[in-house]
C-alpha cells in the first residue's frame, strides 16, 4: 500500500500535491499553449482530493456499482469512479492524502467520466495519444491538432469531457471561496447546473443529484484541508490557475479548427 504523506505541520493539502495548476505554465507567445504532460500530471493530482486509488476494476463493474451505489456513498462505493477516471495509472510513492470530505463523495469525480462509461477514462485517452505521437503532442492544443488530421478524436473528445469535469470542480469551489454562507452541497449544485448538466442523460443526472446530497459541511472541510485560513488562500491561488487554464482550453475548443 502507498504511504499517505502528511499535511506538514501549518500548512495545508495542496502543499503536498505532486504537481499543482498553479506549476503549469501558459505560454502566450504561443497561443496560450499549455504542455500535455504537466496538465495531466496536474490534473491527476486533483483526483487525490477523492481518496485513495486501488488496482484494476472491469468497466461492467465500474457501471453497475456506480447505478447501484447512489445511497450507499461509502468510499468503498466510489473508488471504481475515481480509477475510471485516471486509467489505473500507478499512484506515486508519496501521494498527497485524499481529503475526507470529498472520500465519501466519489460520485462527484463522475464528470470525468463521459455518459458511455463502457469507454476509456478522460486522462488516459489524453495520454495514450501522447505516447503514440510524442513529438505532436508536447501541448494539448497540438495534441488535438494532430489528432484530428488524423481523421480521429479520441483524445480530443476526451480533453472535452476531461476540461468540462475541471471546469465543475472549479466553479464548484470557487463558488464555495465566495458564498460564505453556502454549504458544499449548494456550490457543488450550482457548478453542476452550469457546467456538466446540459451534456448529461436523464440516467446520469439523479446520480450527481445523490452525489450533491452527500457532501459534509464547509466547516468540516476546511477542517480536513489544515490551516484554514491558509487553506483558503492556497486554494484561491489554485483555482485562480487551474480557471486561467480551463478558460483558455474552452476558447480554443470553440475553434472551428478543434471541432470533429
């Protein structure tokens, strides 16, 4: 099993993230192009705010125990979700602790997901492009590019589904940083209402109603995330890199010449 590195003393979960949206750089005198690979490592990072990550699980498996676990919301009945999500890929040996708060609501790792969940993972279909053809892909706007000449868009159907899930996650947090007064549950709905549910089928939409209805309390949250105030600084920095990046990812999506 993979140690759990620890919050440092005075500070917070995202000093303990492998990589951070606030490391990715984007360059504008290249179009805003944003490297593949600390992109993803980035955005696997996030998924550690889920919990934990465990070994291969069938994608029939992954289906039904995601149908059949809308009341249980035990972080057993979430992990398919979240292995779904990253392709399976290894856990580093020091991985940042998964935050309590979101362990017991793995269903909100679902926009990640896409609505045929018999298809590969968001993430891994971003990178198994990388790998075919490295050299076209050191930016996800040169990934797609290529990709798409190729007459395919795996990868770029993918980095669509993998850009709408970051783009609920930070709305769903930025919305929590402003409202004081507003639960989890009311900021994860009112990012949901914005961003994913417009793209989801009537058999995915009452399984993020369920997910909304299982998040704590903020105060419980914060507790879990160290310093509080601290915390809310670090995470105001980070969604404030990881909303540049997303921002810049929907423009060029809109392109005519990113579309299949």
């Amino acid at each position: 099993m993979a140690f759990q590195a620890a919050i440092p003393p005075g500070g917070t979960w995202f000093d303990t993230l492998k990589k951070s949206f606030t490391n990715v750089p984007v360059d504008s005198s290249n179009n805003n192009a944003i490297p593949t690979s600390d992109f993803l490592e980035a955005s696997e990072s996030l998924t550690t705010l889920f919990g934990k990550s465990f070994d291969l699980i069938s994608v029939h498996d992954l289906t039904t125990r995601l149908i059949h676990s809308i009341d249980l919301l035990g972080s057993m009945a979430f992990t398919p979700v979240k292995n779904d999500m990253i392709g399976n890929i290894k856990v580093p040996s020091y991985p940042p602790p998964p935050l309590p708060f979101l362990h017991s609501s793995h269903h909100l790792l679902s926009p990640f997901l896409e609505a045929d969940t018999t298809r590969v993972p968001h993430i891994q279909k971003v990178r198994d492009r990388q790998l075919a053809a490295p050299s076209d892909s050191t930016t996800l706007q040169s990934l797609v590019l290529s990709e798409l000449k190729t007459k395919k868009h795996t990868a770029a159907e993918g980095l669509l589904w993998l850009v709408r899930g970051l783009d609920f996650t930070s709305q769903a947090l930025r919305h929590t940083l402003q409202n004081s007064d507003a639960e989890l549950s009311t900021s994860f709905r009112t990012a949901y209402t914005s961003t994913l549910k417009p793209h989801h089928s009537f058999l995915v939409k009452p399984v993020f109603s369920a997910a909304m209805s299982a998040t704590p309390y903020k105060k419980d949250f914060y507790a879990k995330m160290g310093v509080e105030e601290k915390a809310k600084v670090d995470m105001g920095k980070w969604l404030e890199a990881l909303e540049r990046q997303v921002k810049v990812l929907k423009e060029f999506q809109e392109k005519k010449e990113a579309k299949w």
